[in-house]
C-alpha cells in the first residue's frame, strides 16, 4: 500500500498528525490540548496551520507534541515525517492519515473482535479485486 489516496484530494485527507491527536486525545481541540499540557494558545496549534503542513519543525516543538500528546517523540516525528512524505527509515514508506486512523480503531478493538475487523477487511479487498479491472493501479 503507498499511503497515496489518489481520489481524494489532499486538502480533504487527514493528516498522520489530525490522526494520532484524534486517537491520543480523542474529542479534544488543539486548544484544549494545548491547556492541558499548560501551554499557550497557539504553542501547538500554529504548526497546524495550513501554511506550516508538510514542514517538520524543530526537534522542540515534537517534543512539545509528545508532552501534550502524552506519546512519544519518535511517534509524533513519526507523523510529522508521513504528512511531509518523508521516510525515517529505509523500511516501507509512511503510512497515511487514514491508514493510522485504520490501526488506531483497530487497536482499540479487543482480542474477540480483531477477527471480525480483519474478515470484514478481507473481505472488501475480495470485492475491490473482483471488481476492479487488471492493472488498475490498486496495492
């Protein structure tokens, strides 16, 4: 899978960012994440502005992250790299927005229910294959 959502344009896709504050503070804004932590408005919020997208900041302001997040800094320089498309690592490229979106639901299930999660996955890729032409540019 290449991360790429080729239908949906990119001002409409969740970034790994939007995903990981939904999954570590579900519900919350980023102002109230930022109040949290005891941090001032805009301390965070300001790297998620439009214009900053796609930059990695400075080392300090992941760890900024990390603290209001309460995750580590290696998961927050993680998706900071993914939404800027760049790989950490010479291992399979980034995940996107949605597909850490996708693991996050699925590590909230409990063991009886990951089986379920998983047919019913599998069974919509059988669909997609049984319906989409050879060569039609799907992982």
């Amino acid at each position: 899978m290449t991360g790429a959502t080729p239908d949906v344009p990119q001002s409409k896709r969740r970034s790994a960012l939007d995903a990981l504050m939904a999954d570590k503070c579900p519900g919350m804004t980023i102002r109230d994440i930022e109040r949290r932590a005891g941090l001032k408005e805009g301390n965070l919020g300001h790297y998620l502005k439009t214009p900053q997208r796609g930059e990695i900041p400075r080392v300090r302001v992941m760890e900024r992250f990390a603290h209001a997040l309460e995750t580590s800094i290696t998961e927050v320089s993680r998706a900071f790299a993914a939404d800027s498309r760049l790989a950490l690592d010479d291992g399979p490229a980034p995940m996107s927005g949605e597909e850490i979106e996708l693991l996050a639901l699925f590590r909230r299930l409990d063991d009886a229910h990951r089986p379920m999660a998983l047919a019913l996955v599998e069974t919509v890729r059988r669909q997609q294959d049984a319906t989409t032409p050879p060569g039609a540019g799907t992982d």
